[in-house]
C-alpha cells in the first residue's frame, strides 16, 4: 500500500474508532484509547527534533545555490527575479484571502478543542512576535543560543547571510562546507523518512483522542481544511492565466491549450520533474524558443514552486484560527517574507517532508504552534494534486515571458 493511502487511511480509522468508543460510553475502551496516545506524542517529538537542523542546513546550501546560479547567466537572474517577484506576489494574496474564508467559513469551537487537546492539551502558546521589538529580535546576537531555544527566524536571516557568504569564498573552501551542510541535510532527511514511515501508527493514536472528543464534526473540519488549500492553489494557478494575459507575448487561449498535457501529467503523478518533458513540448508549442525553454524550465522545476508560500501560508493561518491567535498586517508581512524564503531555499525536497520543513518556519516566526502540522500531513496529498498543478503551470509561464526576449 502507498504510504499516503496508508496514511489517510489511518487519519480515517482513527477518527472512527474515536467516535465509536465515544458512542459506546465504555469507560475501559475510552482508557485504552487514551493508552495508546503516548505513541503518537513520541511519533510527533521525533518529527519536531529534526526541524532545526533540517531548516538551517538546507537554507544555507539553498541560499549558495541560488546566489552562485544568479551569477551565471543574465537569464538564469531574470528568471531568478521573476521567480521572487512571482512567489512574493502568490504569497500576499494567500495572506489576502484566507483571512477572509476563515472570516466567511470559520471552524467550530467543538472541533477546535478537539483538534488542539489531541496533540497538547496543556501546551502553551508560543509567543507571537510584537512589532515594536522586531527589529531587536529578527538578528541573532548568538546563532547558537537561538538554536537551542527555537527561534527559527533569527536562525534563518543568519543562514541567509551565511548561505550568500558562502557563494562567494573560495571554490575549494565552499565545496567544504556546502558539503558539510549537504551531508547534514541529506542525514536528517533520513530521519525523517525513518518517522514518516511509522507516521500511520503516529497518526493512528492521535486522531483516536480527535474522535473521542470531536466526533464527527472535526472529520467536517478537516475537509475544511482541505477544501480552503485547494481553493488556494486554484486562485494562484488562475492568476497565471491573467498574467498571461497582460504579457501581450502570446494569446490566453493558445498558451492554455498548450499546458494541458502538463498539466495533465502533473494531476495525475504529482510531480514538476516528471511533468518537465510535457513542459518543455508545450512551451515550444507556444512559441517559446528552445534555448530559452531548456534553462528556464528545469531551473524552475529546482528552485520554483509558486503553490508553496501562499498554500503554506494558508496552513499556518488555518492553525492560528484553530488555535484563536489573532494574526494582524504587520505579521502577516512577516508570514509572506518567511513563506517566500524557506520556499526558495528548500524546493527541492520531497512534498510530505517539503510540507513540514517550509510550514514550520512560519509558524515559529507567527508564534503559532505546530503539533496540528503532523496531522495535516495525512491529507496533503488531496491539495498536493493541485499545488503540482499550479507549480506547472507557473514554471510554462516564466518560461513563455522571458521567451518574448528581454
């Protein structure tokens, strides 16, 4: 069995069985679904322990890569620009208009009590970062101290400056160090496809307690959930038509029906990489010239996936409203910022682990908590579908604007 299936098939059981036990008023069967809870706590603390070093060493060798591809080619940096410019623009419009669908469509006071007692009933809430000390709190006087308390966003603007330093020491010396943080990358990846491959049982014991205490009204909450992602990707996958539009480089019409078997192959694989031949046939069917199509694309497929700061955004905002946290304009800001940054530096990953890495910087920068993101692994793959979706159509779009030259 797959393992997203087997995933979301755990995410189900488990809420069943909950409310099952919970209909049945059984007080040694609701004692033996609290029993088994521990499992998924230990699951969820095995995932929260590679956040920290997964981040920091793939946003420094992200950042060299980025910086040192920007200096190779005047093309290559206009489409790096666009690529900013284009993440930046999905981001604040993700930031636009969930406020507005959790305002229209809010989440139940039931099913939110029941979401954050299943993960930690007596955690406290993070702080959220106040605007008049900001500016005092965003550079790390001590990276290390940082490190050791969480403080992710202080952590990243030093792999920032760390990451653009680095592209531009020594040849030797910087294949020395990006290899020391490519390896540490590489091992914490491991570990957490280790966690990710006990993730059903994790998932199992946790939704349990969600059942026992929310019952069928958070299964109506998560599809919620799932529903508001989709509808996020759809808006920034639309966008692009309309960009397009006001390019004048090709008509709406013909550039929409060259993308259809992309985006057809991403719909149905979930993957940019294994939608890049069917990329690179529909671009040259709108007129995009070869030499511009074979270095846009498969840069874009490296480094660009539009879906992922405006969607991740939304998942972080969907927690917040769980959680009550009110998130004002100047947070949001800094939300749009993070999402934009982890995106570009970690595009490369696998989607479950892409998912954890690039949501978890934004909660820690929002002060919003993170034991719900585990959980909402379980029902990614639904919105991944249209987030590849997006991401596709994006990166033929890059590639048919700087394909009407500069």
């Amino acid at each position: 069995m797959p393992q997203s299936i087997a995933v979301i098939a755990a995410l189900i059981v488990g809420l069943i069985v909950g409310v099952a036990i919970d209909a049945s008023d059984s007080a040694m069967l609701r004692d033996a679904a609290l029993t088994i809870r521990p499992i998924g706590v230990l699951w969820l603390s095995l995932l929260q322990m590679t956040v920290i070093p997964l981040i920091v060493s793939l946003l420094i060798t992200g950042i060299a890569s980025a910086t040192s591809t920007a200096a190779t080619g005047g093309l290559t940096a206009r489409a790096l620009l666009i690529f900013l410019v284009f993440l930046t623009g999905a981001a604040t419009l993700a930031a636009l208009l969930v406020p507005l669908m959790l305002e229209l469509w809010s989440v139940s006071r039931a099913a939110a009590e029941a979401l954050r007692g299943s993960v930690s009933a007596n955690a406290a809430l993070p702080d959220a970062p106040a605007l008049g000390n900001f500016f005092d709190n965003i550079v790390p006087r001590n990276p290390f101290k940082a490190a050791a308390d969480g403080a992710l966003l202080p952590l990243a603007v030093f792999a920032l400056f760390f990451g653009m330093a680095v592209a531009r020491i020594n040849e030797t010396r910087r294949a020395v160090v990006l290899s020391f943080f490519e390896g540490v990358s590489e091992a914490m990846m491991i570990v957490v496809q280790w966690v990710l491959w006990i993730a059903p049982l994790g998932i199992f014991a946790l939704t349990i307690k969600i059942g026992l205490d929310g019952g069928f009204a958070v299964a109506g909450t998560i599809g919620q959930y799932v529903l508001m992602m989709c509808i996020v990707a759809v808006v920034v996958t639309l966008a692009m038509y309309v960009v397009v539009a006001f390019s004048r480089g090709i008509s709406v019409a013909r550039f929409a029906r060259a993308a259809i078997p992309a985006q057809a192959v991403a719909f149905s694989t979930q993957s940019s990489l294994a939608s890049l031949p069917a990329m690179l046939t529909a671009t040259a069917s709108a007129g995009v010239p070869q030499q511009v199509g074979s270095v846009v694309l498969p840069l874009a497929v490296s480094l660009f996936r539009l879906t992922s700061p405006p969607v991740n955004l939304a998942v972080v905002l969907f927690v917040a409203h769980v959680y009550g946290i009110p998130i004002g304009p100047a947070q949001l800001a800094l939300g749009v910022g993070v999402a934009v940054i982890t995106s570009l530096a970690i595009a490369g990953l696998p989607g479950t682990v892409n998912f954890f890495a690039t949501t978890v910087p934004i909660s820690l920068s929002l002060g919003v908590p993170i034991e719900l993101l585990p959980l909402l692994i379980a029902v990614e793959v639904v919105p991944d579908i249209f987030r590849t979706v997006g991401n596709v159509t994006a990166d033929m779009t890059v590639a048919t604007l700087l394909g009407r030259g500069p």
